[in-house]
C-alpha cells in the first residue's frame, strides 16, 4: 500500500506542477510570448507524460470500493482547474489568432490600395508621340 501512496504523492506533485505551467500559460498568452509558450507547452507533454506512466503503475493496485483517498481527491481536483484553465487559454489564443488574422488582411488591404490606387503608373504600350510645330 506504500508503493501507491508514493505514486499518488508524486502524482499530486507533477499535477500541482502541471497547475503553475498552466498559469504560466496564461500569463505569455496574455504578453503574447509565443517562445515561451511553445516551451511551455512542451514541458507540460513531458509532465503529462510522466503522468501516464504513473497511471500505468497504478493499475496494479486495486482501489478501496467508493474510497478515495484525501491524495486522489486533491489530484482530481488539480485537473479540474487545470482543465478551467486551459479552456480561459484556448479561447484567449483563439481571440489573439482572430486579432492577428485581421491585422494581416488590413495590411494586405493597404498594401492593395497604395499600389493599385496611390503608387499607381499608367504604363503607355504604345509609347508617346511629340508632334513640332514649325
């Protein structure tokens, strides 16, 4: 019973560790850090996948019929804020893609209009023909 308290307590710490990432997730979404997000995200798959292999060596231990420990309990409860926050940090990075879509097209649009409107050179095919009087 020893070996699954141990697992459930290191369980407990990656999930509290997955919890401060995820905050820090928010965080470079709101500065609009990409780098740091993107190294965020990718010590969170490790965490995650820590996570998995403990799962995996779990599964050798039967639970206590309808008893959950104090330990899964705060795990579980780990994962629903977690889970509060990712969805804050998914629809926050949709908002910034939106933004960024539209400040691509009213460059593109501006673009369009100094070189078709302003910049524009009648190009004469056919050349320009001086006529002198004398």
């Amino acid at each position: 019973m020893e070996d699954r308290n141990t697992l459930l307590l290191e369980k407990k710490e990656l999930s509290e560790k997955i919890y401060k990432n995820t905050l820090a997730q928010s965080e470079s979404i709101a500065d609009e850090n990409i780098e740091n997000l993107l190294i965020l995200v990718e010590s969170r798959q490790k965490l995650l996948d820590r996570i998995a292999g403990i799962d995996q060596g779990m599964e050798q231990y039967q639970r206590n019929a309808g008893k959950l420990q104090t330990l899964e309990l705060d795990i579980i409860n780990f994962f629903k804020q977690i889970y509060e926050l990712d969805k804050e940090n998914a629809e926050n990075l949709a908002k910034i893609k939106e933004e960024t879509f539209n400040r691509i097209q009213q460059v593109k649009h501006s673009k369009e209009a100094m070189s078709n409107g302003y910049m524009k050179q009648n190009i004469s095919a056919y050349g320009y023909f001086l006529d002198k009087k004398k």
